[in-house]
C-alpha cells in the first residue's frame, strides 16, 4: 500500500534538507566552543599582589607555580598560623 492510502503527506522529504542545516549549525557551534575552550586552556594566566607586581603562573595546561610559590614565600601569606 502506498502513503497516500493512509493520507500521509509524501511532502516529508522537505524537510529533511532543513534538519540537516540545523543539525550542520549545531555541529559547527560545537565545533566552535570546542575551540574557544581549547585555546582558554593555552591562554597565559597571571596574578597580581598587593603592590601590583604580576606573577606569571603558566597556562590551565601547563602550570608554572615556581613564580608564585616564591611570591607567597616572601610575603606574609607564609607564616603559619599558631592556635
């Protein structure tokens, strides 16, 4: 039996060139965030102290504490609390 027999529409095929687009736009937004987050993560990250020095710490990848560590050694942040 045919779809008409059963008064289904045939126009469907229509469609379908539609619900690819939007699955290509919502695969290329992906794609895009996918990047944006990627590059987030190589991004340089920095801190600043109190007297507005910037202390390089690396990137979300590859950390580089050593800058930092000797900053909070030097500072009042490395005394240790006595109860």
């Amino acid at each position: 039996m045919s779809q008409l027999a059963f008064g289904v529409n045939n126009s469907q095929h229509h469609g379908k060139g539609a619900t690819m687009s939007v699955r290509r736009m919502i695969l290329l937004g992906g794609v895009i965030l996918l990047l944006v987050g990627a590059i987030g993560l190589l991004a340089p990250l920095s801190a600043s102290t109190n007297d507005g020095k910037e202390i390089g710490c690396g990137s979300g990848l590859f950390q580089d504490l050593d800058k930092a560590r000797s900053a909070n050694a030097s500072s009042v942040a490395g005394v240790p609390i006595l109860n």
